[in-house]
C-alpha cells in the first residue's frame, strides 16, 4: 500500500488522505459499537450467571438446613432408642425394641391386697 502514489499531485493525495480518514472513522465506529454490543451481551450474561448462583446458594442452604434438622432428627431418635436400651424396669426385664415385632401394650390397675399375707409373701405358682 502506498507504493503506487508517486505519480499522484498534493491535491490529489489531499483528496486520498481525506477518503482514509473517513474510512478509518467509519471501521473504528463500527469497532467500537461491536465492542459495546460485546460487553452489553456479556453483562447480560454475567447477571444471569448471577441470578442462578444466587439461586443455587439459596437450594444449597435450603438442603443444609435439611440436612441439619434430618441429622438431630437422627440424633434424637438415637439417643431415645440408647435410652429405651439401657434403661431397667422396677422388675429388671430390659426394654429392648425389635424393629420387625409389633408392641402391644396394655394399662393394667395394680391389684390391691386386703389380706396381710399376700401382702407380705406373694403367690409363687
């Protein structure tokens, strides 16, 4: 480029310069919006990227909090079963829970002994 422009007069490389100027005008004008439409695009784009990782910030402690009532649900019911094992009746039976069997329990009135010798010496038989 410019090689061929030794035949042309001042005027002549006026009217020339003055048509590169304008043509380098009009590129950087469309460089510059095509930049400006790049960075609108990607702002755009960065917010819906934020918009979902708040949204997903938002699940993820939704589903700790979960996690955290599930686990002292867990805990609870642990810690009742330990108890339910170790603890004793009056009469030494251990109370043991079986998943699988069924319990049926009934409220009984304790019998009231008019005789002094049952009350001493219970039945054995």
């Amino acid at each position: 480029m410019g090689q061929d422009l030794s035949g042309l007069g001042v005027k002549e490389l006026q009217t020339l310069e003055n048509q590169l100027e304008i043509s380098l005008r009009c590129i950087r004008t469309k460089k510059d919006q095509l930049l400006i439409d790049e960075i609108h695009e990607l702002n755009r784009k960065g917010s819906l990227v934020h918009q979902e990782n708040m949204e997903l910030y938002k699940k993820l402690n939704l589903i700790r909090q979960e996690n955290v009532e599930l686990y002292n649900k867990l805990s609870e019911t642990e810690a009742a079963t330990e108890v339910r094992r170790d603890s004793r009746t009056p009469y030494n039976f251990a109370v043991i829970e079986d998943a699988n069997v069924p319990v049926h329990l009934e409220l009984n009135s304790p019998q009231q002994q008019n005789d002094s010798e049952h009350a001493a010496h219970p039945k054995l038989g």
